[in-house]
C-alpha cells in the first residue's frame, strides 16, 4: 500500500511538473520579469520590449510586463534597475544614454559601470539626414561648404540632448569643422513643418520617422548616417558616399540587468531574447518598422558600451553644436 501511495504520489509531482510553463522550474522565482523602459509607450526605445514580450513568457515560463519610465534622460528607468534586487525579475531597456549619461549626467545617485551590468544588444534603427526641399544642398559635402561660408547660420533640428541624434549633429559639426546651431523639439517628426516651411534647415532622425516625408517629397535626403546604404531605401547615399565617412551612429536598443545579478541568469536571459530575435515574424515586425536586428550577447555589449563611452566623452567634451538663441 505505501508503495502504491509513493507510486501516487511520483506520478502526481510528475503531471503537475508538465502542466507548468516551459521553463517555469528553471527561471529565478514565479514573479514577472519587469522591463524598466527609458521612453515613453510607442516610441522606438518601447518597440524592443514591447516585442519580446510578447514572446519570453512561451519560453521563460513567467509573465513579461513593460513598464515606461521616462524623465531624466533615462536616469529614472535606469536608477529603478540599478537599486533592484538582483535577482532576474527586473531589466532595463535603454539606448545610447547607457553610453552617454556618464559623461552627460555624471552623479545620477547611482554607478552606471558597477549597478547595471551588459545582457543583451537587441535591435538597431539608422538615422537619416534630411534638408529641407529649398535649402541648397545635394549631400553633406555641400552642407559643409555652405555652413563654413555662412558661419552660425545652418540650423540643425534634433531632440533631446545626448540622443543619438544629438550626437550625429555634434559629428556633423566636428568631423566637418562647422558651426551649427542646435533647435530643439521634443520629437523629430515635430520638426516636419519647420523642414517644409524652411524655418529650419537640416534634421537628423529615425528611417521610420523621417522616411515617408523623403519618400512623399516633402523632404530632401541627404545621407544615411552609417557606413553603408540602408535596405529600407537603397536609394539614399551612406554618409561616407555623402562626403563625410566619420559621421557613424546608430540608434541602437539594449538590456541592462542590476549589478549583482548571477551569470546563470544573464546568460539563460540573453540565449531567450537571441532565440525570438531569429524568428522570422519578430524579424519582419522590426522591419516594419525601418529597426534591423543587432543582437550581442553580454560580453560583447559589454566592449561595444565601453567603447562608445569613450567615444561620446571625447565628442562631448569637444561640442560645437551651439543652442539655438532664447
């Protein structure tokens, strides 16, 4: 009879183990994992997350929730991250502000190199270059030359500070020895009727966002800030066709876990998002909308940060781009 019982009972433990999720034993605990977002619901820093939830819960065997945080220029989500507990329920989604708010915003309560540690690169969408329709311009060899004869008065329009497009304009002006002056709006896409009215000159922002007015004629393309040509639009010259090859930056989307979070954890977390990352309907909704697949596991972001760390500190620190006048 015990027998029978403990057979009742290994049998028992054995059905309620396959009714679980797959991968529910494994993963750290049955509490949601939380991705602590950067930017607002429906902008590109929310698109990565967004997806991928749609996907992990299948495969981690817990529920995924995406929360938006944004302010400060990422401090908020980063510092909700950086003083969790670490035990792989909560991750940070950010951008270039991983590699820039060292420099940008260097006491944020917090250490952005010991409390969030590298899990996973995502996705990446490049930045194209645009002009208004009348501005005198065909590529940015002749952006140069026009701002180099007329000091201070090409206008460049971008969002906040320390985004990558920020960072392009600072590029822009560097690596080409220009003043240009800085006019800021909250969004890219707010800056099209200044475009179109010739009120502003020049503008840097997402393919999804800038693209379609390229594409309708209200904008003038000048060059896709990358190494090379975008599939999205084949068309338009890279930047080192459009005359200045240093200008490179991408608006690149990242998972950072809490300083103190087990390797196991990282390393099982990363392997999941590059699994929905290969599957071909997570490949086309990025498409969709103008993001490519960039994946790097932990080590690899790790280099990658610290490199364009460097990089930002130096460009930084080296501004030319001056604020528009109040």
């Amino acid at each position: 009879m015990a027998q029978v019982m403990k057979s009742g009972i290994i049998l028992l433990g054995a059905l309620l183990s396959m009714s679980q999720p797959a991968g529910a034993q494994s993963w750290p605990g049955t509490r949601p994992l939380r991705f602590e977002v950067i930017g607002a619901a429906g902008g590109l820093v929310d698109l990565a997350p967004r997806e991928l939830s749609n996907y992990l819960p299948a495969s981690i065997g817990v529920p995924v929730v995406v929360e938006n945080r944004p302010g400060a220029n990422g401090n908020i989500a980063a510092g909700v991250v950086a003083k969790a507990e670490p035990d792989g329920h909560t991750f940070l989604v950010t951008s270039t502000n991983q590699a820039v708010n060292p420099t940008l915003l260097p006491n944020p309560g917090f250490d952005y190199g010991r409390d969030l540690v590298p899990v996973s690169m995502v996705v990446a969408s490049k930045l194209l270059l645009v002009a208004s329709p009348s501005f005198p311009a065909k590529d940015i060899t002749d952006v140069i030359k026009i701002a180099k004869q007329n000091p201070k008065s090409v206008g460049i329009a971008t969002p906040a500070i320390g985004s990558p497009n920020h960072l392009a304009a600072e590029m822009l002006a560097q690596y080409g020895n220009v003043d240009l002056i800085i006019v800021p709006y909250d969004v890219i896409t707010k800056a099209v009727p200044d475009l179109m009215g010739n009120r502003v000159n020049l503008a840097i922002g997402s393919m999804s966002a800038l693209l379609p007015q390229v594409r309708s004629g209200a904008l003038k393309a000048l060059a896709v800030i990358s190494p090379q040509r975008s599939p999205l639009a084949p068309e338009i010259p890279s930047s080192v066709e459009a005359g200045l090859p240093e200008l490179q930056i991408d608006n690149w989307i990242c998972i950072m876990g809490t300083g103190g979070t087990p390797t196991p954890i990282i390393t099982r977390l990363d392997e999941e998002v590059a699994k929905v990352l290969a599957l071909p309907e997570v490949r086309d909704a990025f498409a969709k909308q103008g993001v490519e697949i960039y994946h790097m596991g932990p080590q690899q972001l790790s280099e990658f940060l610290q490199s364009e760390a460097a990089r930002f500190s130096s460009l930084l620190q080296h501004s030319q781009v001056k604020g528009e006048a109040q």
